[in-house]
C-alpha cells in the first residue's frame, strides 16, 4: 500500500515536506523503503566484491638480518617453539637444525636429534 501524503509534498524521514520551500507540514515517521517506493526507486542488489587472499610474500631474508622475533615467527612456522630469552646466534643455530631436520619435536616437546 502506498504512502499518501498533502498534495505537492514529498516524504522525508522527518515526514512530508513542501518541495519548494522544504516545511514541514506533516509530522509523520516514514521509512526509507516507503520514501524510495513513493519515488518509484527499486533496489537493485550488487554482488559483494570479491577479495583475494594472497599467502604473504616470502621473506629472502637470511637468518642474520632477522629479529629475534621474525626468527620466533619462523620457526613456529616450521614446528617449533624458540627460547627468546637465547641469544639471536643460538636460536638461528636451533632453527638451522629444524629447518634442516635434524631435530624432532617428541610429544613432551622436548628436542631429539636424529641419528
């Protein structure tokens, strides 16, 4: 059912207006639905945008140039857990040798190296 309103007016939230001098001769709650039907405006749906998800890009670089938390970071990545309280040389040496495969991670998290 259309809205109806004092004629010449024209709705507004606020409710009807004059469209010349923009009183408010009627005091009236009117939705933006009920506005835009009386404007004959229809909703035309848009398709959400679409994101792409890209892996961030590899880091080149070495060990060395690293933080010590870029190389926490990193050896979360390869499975394993690293000390920071260590200095930068033995959690690069620690990283190397998981990295490498020399060490596995037992189920009490405790490091073993291969024979």
């Amino acid at each position: 059912m259309p809205i109806r309103g004092p004629k010449g007016a024209v709705p507004t939230t606020r409710g009807w207006e004059d469209p010349r001098t923009g009183e408010l001769l009627k005091s009236q709650r009117i939705s933006q639905g009920d506005i835009d039907a009386f404007h004959g405006v229809t909703e035309q749906v848009k398709p959400a945008p679409t994101q792409m998800l890209n892996e961030a890009p590899p880091s080149n670089k070495s060990f060395d140039d690293m933080t010590k938390l870029e190389l926490e970071s990193t050896g979360r990545q390869h499975g394993i857990e690293l000390d920071r309280r260590k200095s930068k040389n033995d959690l690069i040496e620690e990283l190397e040798e998981a990295i490498d495969g020399d060490v596995v991670l037992n189920e009490d998290e405790s490091y073993l190296t291969k024979l």
